[in-house]
C-alpha cells in the first residue's frame, strides 16, 4: 500500500484536450497536449502541418472564447521520465 502511494505522488499529471468541431475551417475538430503551461498542437499553416506550443491561457481564450468551442479535457498520470520525454 505505502509503495502505491509513493508511486502515485511521484506521477505527473498532462491534460489531453479535444475541441468540438465548429463550421467553417473548424470542421473536423482539434487535439492538442498540455503540459504544465504550455500547449501543443498541430495546425495547418501555409500547406503545411505545423506543430505549434502556445501559453495555456492563451490556447483557451482563443479556441473557448473565440472561437466558442467546447473543450474537454482528460487528465493523464504518467512517470516523470514519460513526461519528460
């Protein structure tokens, strides 16, 4: 008992968040990982698919806020060395 209890306070903790799709360029919905502050995600840009990091805050304002997505989020316990990777 006192090993998963050591174990389970030395996981860190990163959100998935999945944004409904809206109409227009929005359609097929977005993905992205939060680590800490920073989020990451892939957008189309120029072409190309980019991966892009962003400010927490701001990454919700845009899409929740602006755009008026829905967002949820899934919270994910993983090592330290996971989350480092």
């Amino acid at each position: 008992m006192l090993l998963l209890c050591v174990s389970s306070a030395q996981a860190k903790v990163f959100q998935f968040l999945y944004l409904e799709a809206s109409e227009g360029n929005a359609s097929g919905g977005h993905v992205a990982v939060q680590l800490g502050d920073t989020v990451y995600h892939y957008q189309y840009d120029n072409a190309l698919i980019r991966l892009f990091k962003r400010d927490a805050n701001a990454f919700r304002v845009d899409y929740q806020f602006i755009q008026n997505r829905s967002l949820h989020s899934a919270d994910l316990n993983v090592s330290d060395v996971t989350y480092n990777l």
